[in-house]
C-alpha cells in the first residue's frame, strides 16, 4: 500500500508524529512490531511534566560520584559492562552538565516543555480522552530542611519562567496526604502537569484518533525498510508491504539502530526504569502522585493500583534484567507510603533513550533523503511526544516552525 510518510514506532512520539503529518493533509501509515502505546511510553510515572524546563543533568559533585560508584544509590545505578561500552557518551553527558554549557541547554530545552500542556490538551479534547486525567500536579518530598528549602530555590527561579507551585510545610503535607508515614520537612507541588491515570491508555487513544481520521495501522518489522531504485521507502507489514517516498524513524532507543544502516548514528545513552504495582490499602488513601526527592522514585495512583517507578539504571539493550534497583525502591516506599502487596507477575522494564547533550532529536537524517527521525527525549518523551510531532510535521512540509528546531538537529552529532 502506498502513503506520503512512514513513521515507524507507535509509542507517544511517533503517534503524535502521525497524528501532526495527518493533519497537514499527509497520507500516514504508522508501524510498529506491537500495539501503540506498549514499550516504553507504558511504563512511565504518567505525568505530563509542563514544570520540566530543565532536563536531568549529570550530578558533578564528588560526593554523588563517589556513592554512584558503589552502586547502591536508589535513584541511579549501572551495569559494569553497559558502562564500559558507554564511555564516551558519558564523558560527553558529563561536560555538557557543566554550569555555563547546562544553562544553554535549558534554554533550548525549555522551548520545547513550555508547549507541552497545549499540544497534548489539544489532542486530548480531540480524543475525548479528558476522564484519563488523574489529577493536576505532583508532590516532591523532601525529607531535610536543607534540600527542602534548596529546591524551594529551584521553584522560585521556575516561577520566573512561569512554572506555579505551591510549597508545603511538615504539617501542611500532613494535612494533605495524611497516609504518608514518616519525618518530612516538607514539599513543593507543582501545580501545573497532568497526571494521566494510565499513560498507555493515553497512548491508545490519541493512535484511536489517528484510525478514525482514517490513518493506517500496522503492525510490522521496522528492521525490513529498505530504499526502492525509485527512491521510495519500503517496510514489511503483517497485513502487507507499505511503501512512502519519505519515511519518520522515531523507535525509541532503537532509532540508530536503524538508522546507522544508511549511515547515520547518534550516541544514545539508554537509561532503563523498572515498575511494578501495588494494592491500594483502602483505609490508607494516596491522593496526589509523589516524587520521593531523597531517593528518586515515582509512586502514582493509576488503574491498576499504585505504580511504583525507579529512577535510572544505565544498562545497554541487550543487558539481562537486574530488579535489585526496584526492590530496593520498594524497600523504602513501604517505609512512607501506604502501599499493599505486589499486583503484576513481575516488574515491567522500559528504555528511555537519552542524549549527551539532554535534549531530543528531530528533523532530517544528514545525508539520507526522504528520512526523518525523532527520538532521544529521555525522561521526558511522554511529555514531549505532541510538541515533537507538531514541529516534525512543520519540517515535513515546509511550513516554518513556532519554535527554533535547531539545537534539536540530527546533523549537531556530525559536528
């Protein structure tokens, strides 16, 4: 079956890229080897982050260097032979966390999170997916003085950029989530994301509302696109072979895989997340979703009970699974939050592709005509999917994009 475009991968990056080309009159047929929305935009903690306007840097301190070093943090940890293999990427994330070149980042970054709420509300009221929205922000616990009034700092300076919070003291974060057990000096609640009660579902949804516009889906073997002698694109699906003379690669943590076939390859560093969820303990209610400041997990009322996310493990695709990270989340979780027994069979693992640099990837492959890509958006490609693919699809067709794309051009890697 012939199209306009191709975008392979069905996760909330490449929907919302379909869903943007769609709209611009494009014929789209979108392909992935599973259902939308089942890899990593499953798993995350579900929140719609509009205060993200800076991304995670690379802590510089020698303390967090030392203590990263034993592998026993919660928040982040490795494995040995993923790290090795990775150490470039590292060194490249390491100098680009550095003060003066982080501040340049942010900037740009925060062109992108500073759309985020209204690109994915628009697509929200177009799906009719409003009953998904779980509540309107999320609570960071902090269980020092110190590092509590630290990020009330962080807050104020966000609040210049627009970002609303309220701060909470012991007894005020007592009164609002009274479940919670334990010593806190306090929180700040960002008031402004959207927790989403499941984010696949969300996912779905907004892929739904590609069908119904009369998009095409496939489930299909991005591994099988190859180039026609006419110049067009061609990949294997289960219902038959689709073909576009221009195609979008947006696979997640395996984009350059891809990608590198026809030459082009960027460094990713993945970092993996682990979740499981738990029994809500009726009597005991969590109201808001809740960052553990301390210790770097998520805990989020959804569906299915309450799910309890890691931070980061740096481990490559190919690493066996390690639950030593979640476990010991787990273990302290049971210590403050009112959380039952484990539902799942067991825990669910996802692959966030991150960037040296920190920020996403979009636009035209160097030296590839007729590819595009859009992927690399770390912790944030939930967030970032509606944005990502409004300004994709502006690229695609010529029209000038509302934002500076950039510092988010594939071709800054061949530098």
């Amino acid at each position: 079956m012939k199209h306009d475009v191709i975008v392979l991968g069905a996760g909330m990056v490449g929907v919302s890229c379909a869903l943007h080309l769609q709209a611009r009159g494009l014929s789209v047929a979108l392909v992935d080897r599973r259902a939308p929305g089942m890899e990593t935009s499953y798993g995350n903690a579900g929140i719609i982050q509009r205060e993200a306007i800076a991304p995670y840097a690379l802590p510089r301190g020698l303390g967090f260097l030392l203590s990263g070093m034993t592998n026993r943090r919660v928040d982040v940890r490795y494995q040995a032979g993923s790290v090795a293999r990775l150490i470039g990427p590292l060194w490249s994330y390491y100098r680009h966390s550095a003060p003066e070149a982080y501040q340049q980042i942010a900037r740009e970054y925060e062109t992108l999170i500073a759309r985020s709420l209204d690109t994915h509300e628009q697509l929200m009221d177009d799906a009719s997916v409003r009953h998904l929205v779980a509540g309107h922000g999320y609570l960071m616990l902090y269980r020092s003085e110190r590092e509590l009034h630290e990020f009330f700092k962080v807050a104020d300076q966000r609040a210049q950029a627009g970002v609303r919070h309220t701060k909470l003291s012991s007894a005020e974060l007592a009164q609002a989530e009274p479940s919670l057990v334990g010593e806190f000096a306090g929180a700040v609640r960002w008031t402004d994301p959207l927790a989403i009660s499941s984010p696949g579902d969300l996912v779905q949804a907004y892929a739904r509302l590609f069908a119904q516009r009369r998009g095409s889906l496939h489930l299909g073997d991005a591994t099988t696109l190859r180039k026609t002698d006419a110049g067009h694109w061609q990949v294997d699906a289960a219902d038959g072979m689709q073909e576009a003379p221009q195609v979008v690669v947006a696979l997640g943590p395996w984009t350059t895989t891809l990608t590198q076939r026809f030459g082009y390859t960027a460094p990713v560093i993945p970092k993996r997340g682990y979740h499981m969820h738990y029994a809500r303990l009726p009597d005991k209610p969590l109201h808001s979703t809740v960052i553990d400041g301390e210790y770097g997990f998520v805990v989020a009322p959804m569906k299915d009970g309450l799910r309890l996310t890691t931070g980061a493990e740096l481990a490559v695709p190919d690493a066996p699974r390690a639950h030593g990270q979640l476990d010991a989340a787990e273990a302290v979780a049971r210590g403050v939050f009112p959380i039952g027994q484990r539902v799942d069979r067991e825990p669910w693992m996802g692959t966030r592709p991150c960037m040296p640099d920190m920020k996403p990837v979009f636009g035209a492959v160097p030296d590839v005509p007729g590819m595009w890509c859009a992927f690399g958006h770390g912790h944030q490609g939930f967030t970032l999917g509606p944005i990502t693919g409004e300004l994709l699809a502006d690229m695609v067709t010529g029209a000038p994009p509302r934002v500076d794309v950039r510092p988010f051009s594939p071709a800054r890697f061949l530098a």
